[in-house]
C-alpha cells in the first residue's frame, strides 16, 4: 500500500521536480485504491480471526480451516481489483483542465477530481454509492467483532482473560482506529476548514504510519 506513494514522494523530494505523467497517475490512483481497499477487506477478515479465537478457542482449527482463508483472501482480491478499476475508468474519461497542479503528494481520486472540466456527476455518485460502503461496511463489520469478543469476555471476567483479548486484539484495534480514523475523517466527514496541509498529514497518517 505504501509502496504506491512513497517512493514517487521521495523521488519527487529528491529531484525537487515533483511531477507525475497521466499515464502515471492513473497507474498509481489504480494500486492506491486496489491496495486500500484490500487493507480495509483483511483488517475486517483479521478481526473475525480474532473473534473466532477468543469466542470459540476449541473450534479455531475447524473454522478458520484453509479453505475459508484462500476463500477470504480471493473474494477481497476480486472486489477490490473491480472497485478500483471502475473509478479508474470512470476518471479516465473526464477532462482535466490546464492547470494540472495536484495539491497533493499522490494522485488521490478527490483531489484530481477537482482538476477536472467535464462533468463528474458519475465520478461523485460511484464514490458516494461504492465507496462509502467499501470503507463503512468493513469498518462496522470489524465494530460487531469486537463488541462480540468484549461481550464473550465480560460475561466470565477475570485478568487471565482480559490480558489475553489485548494481547491479541492489542495491535489490530491499533491499526484499525488509525487506518479507519483518519480514512473516514478525511472522506466521509470532510471539513471546509481543512487545509491542504491537515489533509496531506492525514492521509500521511495511512498511508505510511498504518503499515
């Protein structure tokens, strides 16, 4: 995930040219989206991990078997592959203006959305139907899980227990709060009051720290 932006930020860092081609951009929009949106897609799967092993230890092995594994992994490869190349073909057909100035450290979908000079009624209507619920649902799916395991754990409480739900979800709520967090700050509950600045840390904060 951040190897789609990171070493283009540093090249353009470095060579104080910090310029992309269209080709390129389109390229880096398309892995950007592909490899959030399957961060998003095993974070949930990571959770139901969790919930199988602290709610049904005795049954771990049955059910995260790997059959359910590769079957999790390929149906979060196949959404989001799709996703991502429908906003990428969606985009591709819609005109930029002259100014091509990306206020920017990538190529992210609303920021060269708002380069454009041709109708994006489609564009902001897929992203508010697709896309909304490739990070909402995922992200209430990952709050059931935990509300399962809190509710298995309070119902026999003792410390052996609740040291072993953090140290095994410790790490994971980490990520998902950051990653999650900033993602639904920064997209779903805009600000008018947001600087360029805010904006670029924030999406610093998961595209770079999250990994």
């Amino acid at each position: 995930f951040s190897s789609v932006t990171i070493p283009k930020l540093l090249q353009n860092m470095q060579s104080q040219v910090p310029s992309i081609p269209y080709a390129g951009c389109l390229t880096q929009m398309y892995f950007f989206l592909f490899f959030g949106d399957l961060e998003s897609f095993l974070l949930v799967a990571m959770a139901y991990d969790r919930y199988v092993a602290i709610c049904f230890p005795l049954h771990y092995t049955t059910i995260m078997n790997p059959k359910l594994c590769r079957s999790l992994v390929v149906l979060s490869w196949v959404l989001t592959m799709l996703h991502a190349l429908l906003h990428t073909l969606l985009m591709a057909r819609v005109s930029l203006c002259v100014d091509n100035m990306i206020p920017h450290f990538f190529c992210d979908l609303s920021a060269v959305l708002k380069l454009a000079c041709s109708d994006t009624h489609v564009n902001e209507l897929v992203i508010f139907i697709i896309g909304g619920p490739v990070v909402v649902f995922p992200f209430l799916l990952i709050i059931v899980s935990y509300a399962r395991i809190f509710s298995s754990i309070l119902k026999v409480p003792s410390s052996r227990g609740i040291h072993r739900a953090f140290s095994t979800c410790g790490s994971h709520i980490s990520v998902v709060s950051l990653f999650f967090g900033t993602i639904i700050g920064l997209y779903l509950c805009p600000s008018a009051n947001n600087s360029t600045v805010k904006e670029t840390i924030m999406a610093l904060m998961y595209t770079v720290v999250t990994p």
